[in-house]
C-alpha cells in the first residue's frame, strides 16, 4: 500500500495535471554510509556546491580524523586526508565529541576537536582544544595547533566560518565556581581565516552549561553568530537555550524549550541558516524538537516535535533554497550502543513532504550529518 505521503503527492499530481499546472516535486532525500567506513561524519556544502566531510576512525578515545571532498556531479569521493598532525589526538566517545567541521572565505576548511584529558608528571591535565585547517591549494592540513586557555573540564566544542575571514570555535568549561551552574560558554575568534585566534572569552556568563552536551553555532546571512547550548540553572533547569554575537558583543540569552532534570543528558543542537532566519532542531526528554529562529528579533517560534515517538537523539539539520527542511536523528542510540537513522522532511509551512525510520544503521558513538545539495536535494550521512 502506497504511504500517506506518497498517496498525496499522486491526488496532487493528478489535480495538477487536469488543471494544466505542474504539481510541486518533493526533494530527492539520499542515505549514504559514511566513506570508508568512518563514524561521527560532519559533512559541509561550499558556494560552488563542493561536498566536504571529515570523520573519525580508530579507537574511540584515541582516534583520528579524515577528510574526503566530492565534487559537484561526481559520484566518487577523494583520497581520505588525515586531518590531525598528532596521530590518535581525536576523541569520539559519548558521539557529542569527535571532529567539528566548518567552510569558509576562499575555500578555507576548518576543523576543531579535542582528545582525552592528558597526564602529565602523574597529573590529569585539561584536555587540549585542536584546531587545523586546509587551503583550498594545498594536499595537506596546517599541523594542529591548540587553541584557548579556558578548558578546565571542557566539552561541546563547536566551529563555524563566514564569508569575510571570521573563524569562531566555541565550547563550555567550568568558570570560577565549580558545578554546571556556573560553567561558562567560550568563545575563540580569528578574522584573518584561522591564522590566528583571539584570547578567549566568555560569552555566557549567567545559568551554567549542561557538563556533557554538545553545542552548535552557525553564521547568519547577515555574518551574525548564534550558539545554541543547554544550560544547567541550579543544576536542574536544563533549557534549551540559544545566544547571538552582535557587534563582537553576545545578547542576553533565549530559553528555547525547557527541561526539568538533575542530570546532564548528553544531547546535542542542530542549526542551519533558512533564508534571513535559522532552523534550529534538539532533543528534549528523548524527542527531537525544531523550531525556526529570528535573529532580527532574537525570537523563536513554538517548538514542534518531529512525529513518532522512540529515544530519539542527536539531530542534524539542513535547509535548501526553496526553504524545506530535513531534520535527521538517531533511534535508540545510547551510551556506548549504536541504533538507526530517521529523518523528516519539511516543507516551509512546517508541512511534512516525506519521512523515513530505520534508515540505516548508526554504530556505536555514531552520529548523522545531513546538508542541502545545489540542486535541491538533501544528502544524509550516517
């Protein structure tokens, strides 16, 4: 039996075709393992609508990072490029850590992570935050280099780029006072392409930041930055939260959606630019919630939740030209346990176009990436 999805788009084709109008197409939606048998992909499309992807292998708490590209029309991906100069420098545990990937200015490739915590004379040392990057000219990647200084108990790490040099690295560590209620969100920023970065600071400096759950920042159209974070009021308010970089000033933060819970759930944001606004999806209670963003106004419309039920986590967003959206995510992933892909397409009213579950396999530490195609389509990494 056709699917609902499906038996709509055929009464509507039919319609169409008796008026003389062609019906809408819904965009193709491709699964694809991630290359060459890697896990954690984190996958970028750039202005000339060039596929990049970096992911992980090895061992989970002392891996490596690799990046592929595929060029526009080509089917085939590169020769893999080790992105860390250190070998086994990359940690993947937890699937909120492992290789952070962002484009920019003049083809520029960006990546941060960070490794286990070092010991050093017997002593546990903060665990560095890595950054390399790869010109568009060259065949290998800068030798990493550490960046920040505020990285006791440090985590989350996220990165991203805009068209005029900036280069933001993102992540959360313990402040003055100890606990998650007084964590704060750091940011470090380079404007001349990574060669070099600002001492960095705190961003938020009020209603702490979830231990162990991951960020997501992303550059508007209007070369505005946004950080989404859980934060960890009182040790029990774990808001969904979202902040923004005005004129090198960070605004107040936005509650999105909260969460009541005394401890940290490991989750992750996801954040793509839609037009003049964003698209913003997370996971609250072991569902996935998305919601569209209004930078001009720093206001966020209601969150929705994506249909279904399971544990659902992990999500991954992405937005094409003519405003659809797909949001992806994880079924019963969990610590140390893999699980399947499921994704969501929308249209730009918020009306569902086509759906899937148990998609294909995630492992264990997995993640999904998902980005919008040239062409309108959607790609999803898993």
């Amino acid at each position: 039996m056709p699917s609902p999805v499906r038996s709509a788009s055929l009464v509507i084709s039919a319609a169409a075709a008796l008026i003389g109008l062609t019906a809408p197409t819904t965009p193709h939606v491709v699964v694809l393992q991630t290359p060459f048998q890697g896990i954690q992909p984190q996958a970028a499309v750039d202005r000339d609508g060039a596929l990049h992807v970096i992911y992980f292998t090895g061992d989970p708490a002392h891996g490596d990072l690799y990046y592929v590209e595929r060029q526009p029309r080509q089917s085939a991906f590169s020769a893999p490029v080790r992105v860390n100069s250190e070998p086994a420098s990359v940690l993947a545990v937890g699937s909120i850590r492992g290789g952070q990937l962002a484009v920019g200015r003049h083809g520029w490739i960006h990546v941060a992570w960070h490794s286990s915590p070092l010991v050093k004379n017997g002593a546990m040392q903060p665990a560095p935050m890595w950054y390399a990057r790869l010109s568009r000219s060259a065949h290998a990647f800068e030798p990493q280099r550490e960046i920040g200084q505020h990285l006791n108990g440090m985590d989350g790490d996220t990165i991203a780029a805009d068209d005029r040099g900036g280069v933001f690295i993102a992540w959360h560590a313990m402040g003055d006072v100890p606990g998650e209620a007084h964590r704060r969100v750091y940011l470090a920023q380079s404007a001349d392409d990574g060669a070099h970065f600002d001492a960095d600071r705190a961003i938020v400096e009020t209603g702490g930041a979830c231990g162990c759950c991951g960020l997501r920042a992303a550059v508007d159209a209007d070369d505005r930055l946004h950080v989404l974070y859980r934060a960890a009021t009182d040790d029990v308010h774990r808001d969904a939260t979202w902040v923004s970089m005005r004129s090198g000033a960070a605004t107040a933060p936005v509650r999105l959606q909260g969460w009541e819970l005394r401890a940290c759930p490991m989750s992750l944001f996801a954040l793509a630019a839609d037009g003049g606004g964003l698209f913003a999806a997370w996971e609250t209670a072991q569902q996935i919630y998305y919601a569209t963003l209004d930078p001009a106004r720093m206001s966020a419309s209601a969150p929705v939740a994506v249909a279904g039920t399971g544990i659902r986590r992990l999500p991954s967003v992405a937005v094409n030209r003519a405003g659809d959206r797909l949001i992806a995510w994880t079924e019963d992933t969990a610590w140390a346990r893999g699980g399947t892909l499921a994704w969501q397409l929308i249209d730009a009213r918020g009306t569902t176009l086509a759906s899937a579950s148990k998609a294909g396999e995630v492992p264990v530490w997995g993640l999904v990436s998902t980005v919008a195609l040239p062409d309108g389509s959607f790609l999803i990494l898993h």
